[in-house]
C-alpha cells in the first residue's frame, strides 16, 4: 500500500483524538470511543473496505469541528466530490502543456481557502505561487510522480492550517459552500444516475488474431462472476436501455453488411439509452483509441501508457467516486490515461502518483516503464463517464483485468465498474458530503459542533461496518469457492484452465482450499469438486484420510502431473482414483444426496500445468457424473 494512503488517515484520525482530550478533558467515556472509531477508521482503510481520501477528509472535517472552524472542514469535504475532481483533471490537463499537471489538486485546494477566507487572498496568492515554484522545481529536477505531488501539496496544507487557526467560526463562508454545493448538484443535470440493466457483450469475431484466447468462452466468464450476460456478435441485437459492454477493441468490429461497427454503435447507443462500457489500451494499441474516438464522437483515451507506482501489475491505492475502496490486488496498470471532456463529465477512477509515458509514434514500442521528465502525471485519471445525448460512455482505460482468465482470477473490479457505471454510488457520496458541508456551516457554537464532530467521525466508521457486510454479502459464489489469493499472474492460479475449460463449473461447486483440511470438513449442498491438502487427518464424506505424507511435483502412473500434491491412506467408503489405498491423490467419495471428487494437489489445474492433467480430470469427472447418486 502507498504510505500516504495509510498515513493521511492515521495522521488525521490521531489529530481527532488530541483535539478530543483538549475538549473534553476528563471525559474518558468520549476519549476511548473516538478513540475506537479513528482506530476503526484506520483498520478499514488498511483492509481495503473504504477509499482513504473520504476517510481522512471526514476525520478532518471532525477534527476542524472540534477546533471551531468547520467551514475549511465542509471545504475538506466537498474537495472529494465529482465535480471537484473533474475541475481537478481539467485543470491539470491545462496545465500539462508547461510541466505542472501535479500541482492542479493543490492549486484547487488554495482556491478553495481563499474563497472561504478572502481577508487572505494574499497569502492564498503567495502560497499557490509556492506550489508553482516547487511543482516547476521538482519536474525540472527529475524529481518521482509521487514526489511532485506531496512537495506541491505543502504549501496548500500550511495555508489550511493557518487559516483553520486565523479566525473562530463564523458564517462567514456559508456563501462560498452554498455557491460550490449548487454548482456539484448542478451537474448532475447533465449526467444523471440511472439503473443498472441488463448486460450484453459485444465482441469482434476475429478468432485468427492473438487476443482471441482472452475473449473465449467470455459470457461463462461473466456468469462466473455472477453477471447474468448475453454476449452477441452484431449491436443490432442489443435492446434500448441495456449496459453494454466492449472489452476487446483492439480489432475492428464489422456489422452483418460487412462495415466497421463503430458508426453504427454510436448510433444505436443515442438511439436506444445504452450505458456503454469501454475498455481501451496502451498506445491506441490496434487503434483502440480511435475506435472509442469514433463511436463517442469524443477523445476520451489518450494514446500513452499509464504506469502505476513502482510498476507493479496491481493497481494499488486508487481514488474512486465510491463509499467503498476500490479492490487494490485489481490488474489495472499498464493502459492508457483518460480525459475530461467537460465539467460535466465524471472521474470514476484516478490514482495519485502514477504516470503516463508519451507515444513515440513507433508501432513496437510499449514503453520503458521508467519516469522521465514529460511525462504525464499527478492525479491522473484511469475512468471517466460522459454523457451524449441518452448515450452514457464510460471509458476505462485498460482492459487487462477483463479478459477472461483475470475474471476467473478476481471479478471484483469488473463488478464495481459496472456499479460506478450507473453513478448512483458517486451520486449519493456527492449528496452525503454536500449535506455535511452544509451542516458545517450551520454550526455557531462549540456544543453544536462537538455534535457535528461526533457525525463526521462516525461516518467512516459507519461505513467501514457497511461495507465488509456488503463485501461479504456481493462476493460471487464460484469465484469465493474457488479464491485463495493468489494473483492472476501467479502461475499456481487455476483461472486460466477455468477461462479455457469452464465445462469444470457444470460438476458441481469447485472449491480451492489454502489451508489444510482437518477433523470433519463441512461442504455446500450438491456435487462437490475439492482441491486441498489435508492436516494429520480428515473425514470427507464417507471417507477418512489419514497418515498424509507429501510428494511435491511427481508423475503419477495414471498419467497427470502432480504439481503440489500429498497422498493420505484412505478408509471407508471411497474409490481411489490416482494412487493406492494407502497413499492415494485423489479420491471419489460421497454423502447423503451429494458426490465428492477430492484432489490432494492444491497446484493440479495450475498455469503451468500439462494438458494431461485436465484430459485426465474431464474423463474422470464424466464417469464421476455418471454414478448414481447415494440416498
């Protein structure tokens, strides 16, 4: 995790507490409770459950409550709403053409002060000429994406200190708030939420080209992920008001008359109040960034390559218009960078300290990955939604964690875009953060605002306990059956037999197990496929396995490849499958109402591991299917 994701939080949730003990000194009851809640907070942030920036601005909206000068926390506060980040992004975009798109949030952030304060405007000038000065210095000397940011971003957090302390609460900044709340609702009108409809996939038939392996068998993906899809082959089929989805762009599309596709979608779209999803790629890679340009009518993709901090394959810490944090292990990373057409238009998705590497105008280049002065960064988008007419575009810019075997790997990502798509999420944050900036700035005396400040500090809190319940509560079946962790690159994962044999998911309930079996295991309803290595020892349905010792990576005389395996002696009522009775890998058993096919190798349908291996499993299973079920 970025330290700064971690930090901010700790630092304002720590901030809570002190200005709580000065407050309220001798109140033990408040000090441990606040307490409990900035630890709450914290922990929630760490688990991925909540975004960190909604976390700390809330925190130190609180915290500002408390010191008697809650409208700089209501400007905290809507500093996170949608149409702040999208005037972040154009500015930044403005700003980009003289090397200084990092500073944009921190220069918006001054703006904001000097709105709430104008007896300070001087200062407000002095401290945005700072972050003009160190922004210029900081690009020029070389200095990291994420470097540039927290440098320019001093000068901003000083300048709020100092005016936080300045003066005592007054209404004096209500204007300014009600002014930025009208414009946030104001946009609205122009990109209203909507519901989310039913799903269709349109894909290319283009079976010869390299990509199409990542495309097959996509609609059993998406029912993996538990996104009830239709995927169809001509946009002609699709309905009025679905969701649409176009993950693979990087080959042209042509409609039953033969004719590129792009027109006709734009069309359709306008026409029939489609929500479409578009996934692009580096570089305009096979004209990806020209196709959306042509079925938008917009320049929503950029033609450069996004690197994340530390150019890991995961995202990491993003910044998402959500109550809930975006899932960080996600294969977001190396696409292209979006842009904000209008102040109307939605941010979706950005993260700070990422960057984009220029194109070169050279076909076989796919970057360096390594920062270097003109490229792009700062906050840099990565989804953004935009309206036309009845057609909603929103435009992500990497495809790579929807291709089929990443779905079958973690469909978490897919599944919250296709929630931001709606912008019923980003809607109701911008409300709830308007409504508490308003009430920030009804507060005129130290009780009201220790009220106020027990408000803001819940919040997170509240949402932290909202949000592991709906996490638990939204995980798709198959895929928490068969999830241990593993990411989609590592080649013990399974998703890429899943993406490529997804016939294995019509036995029954899949299930990977990564910590050893013991004592009595208790399995779903219904025909069980079991992975997993077994602790001293295990009853599995009829079965007793005992006396496991472990293999490793071993031909075993039926013919598959023992990846990860241990064999255990079996008792009761079991047939052995691979093995001997007295050190068998894989057993078929059964309980009352339900077959049980078990495999000691916890790597068996493993990235690497040989075509054998599931030839051996389907014949298997086909005979498995075949036996009568016990009474």
């Amino acid at each position: 995790m970025s330290p700064w994701h971690l930090l901010c939080p700790t630092f304002a949730g720590i901030a809570l507490i002190v200005a709580v003990q000065s407050k309220m000194a001798g109140n033990a009851i408040s000090f441990l409770t606040v307490a409990a809640v900035s630890f709450l907070t914290v922990a929630a942030v760490l688990s991925g459950l909540i975004p960190s920036p909604l976390a700390t601005s809330t925190l130190a909206a609180a915290v500002l409550a408390f010191s008697a000068a809650p409208t700089v926390g209501a400007a905290i506060l809507l500093l996170e709403t949608s149409f702040v980040g999208t005037l972040q992004q154009l500015s930044a975009q403005a700003l980009f053409f003289v090397g200084l798109e990092s500073t944009a949030p921190a220069l918006l952030a001054i703006l904001c002060i000097a709105a709430l304060k104008p007896r300070i405007a001087i200062q407000a000038m002095i401290g945005g000429t700072f972050v003009l000065v160190i922004g210029f210095a900081a690009h020029r000397l070389g200095g990291s994406p994420q470097l540039q940011m927290a440098l320019s971003a001093l000068p901003a957090c000083g300048l709020g200190a100092w005016a936080a302390t300045k003066k005592r609460h007054s209404l004096g900044g209500a204007l300014p708030i009600g002014i930025a709340v009208a414009l946030i609702v104001v946009s609205w009108l122009w990109t209203p939420p909507r519901s989310g409809n039913e799903v269709f996939v349109f894909t290319p038939t283009a079976d010869e080209t390299s990509e199409a392996s990542f495309f097959r068998n996509y609609e059993r993906a998406l029912n993996f992920a538990g996104i009830a899809a239709k995927q169809v082959t001509t946009p002609e089929k699709i309905p009025p008001h679905a969701t649409v989805l176009l993950p693979w762009l990087t080959v042209p599309s042509r409609t039953e008359i033969g004719r590129e596709a792009n027109e006709l979608l734009g069309q359709l779209a306008r026409t029939r109040k489609w929500t479409v999803i578009l996934f692009g790629e580096h570089n305009n890679l096979g004209g990806s960034s020209e196709r959306i340009r042509e079925i938008t009518g917009k320049s929503l993709l950029r033609n450069d390559l996004t690197v994340p901090p530390g150019n890991t394959d995961d995202s990491g810490p993003l910044r998402v218009l959500d109550f809930f944090d975006w899932p960080q292990a996600s294969i977001l990373n190396r696409g292209a960078s979006v842009a904000a057409g209008s102040l109307w238009d939605k941010v979706l998705i950005s993260g700070d300290g990422w960057w984009a590497e220029r194109d070169i105008d050279e076909w076989l280049w796919v970057g360096d990955y390594v920062w270097q002065r003109g490229d792009r960064t700062g906050r840099l988008p990565l989804a953004v939604a935009s309206d036309t007419g009845d057609a909603r575009w929103v435009v992500v810019g990497d495809n790579s964690f929807v291709l089929n075997n990443q779905i079958y790997s973690d469909p978490r990502a897919l599944l919250r875009v296709l929630e931001m798509a709606t912008l019923w999420p980003a809607f109701l944050r911008d409300i709830l953060l308007s409504l508490l900036a308003i009430a920030a700035c009804g507060v005129s005396h130290l009780l009201a605002a220790q009220r106020l400040a027990a408000g803001f500090a819940l919040m997170p809190a509240s949402l932290a306990v909202v949000a592991a319940v709906y996490t638990l509560a939204t995980r798709p079946i198959h895929w928490q059956d068969t999830y241990i962790g593993q990411a989609g690159f590592d080649q013990s994962n399974f998703n890429v037999t899943f993406a490529d044999y997804p016939e294995l998911f019509e036995t029954g309930r899949v299930l990977r197990l990564d910590s050893p079996m013991s004592g009595r295991v208790n399995l779903p309803t219904g025909d069980v496929l079991l992975f997993g290595l077994v602790d001293s020892e295990a009853d599995i349905g009829e079965a007793k396995l005992d006396g496991c010792r472990r293999l490793g990576a071993l031909t075993s005389s039926e013919g598959p490849l023992l990846m990860d395996a241990q064999v255990c002696r079996v008792q009761g009522s079991a047939k052995v499958l691979m093995g001997t009775p007295t050190g068998a890998a894989a057993i078929a058993t059964a309980n009352k109402n339900q077959r049980i096919f078990v495999i000691l190798d916890r790597a068996f349908l493993a990235q690497n591991a040989p075509v054998a291996n599931i030839e051996w499993l389907k014949k298997e299973l086909r005979a498995w299917r075949e036996q009568p079920l016990p009474q």
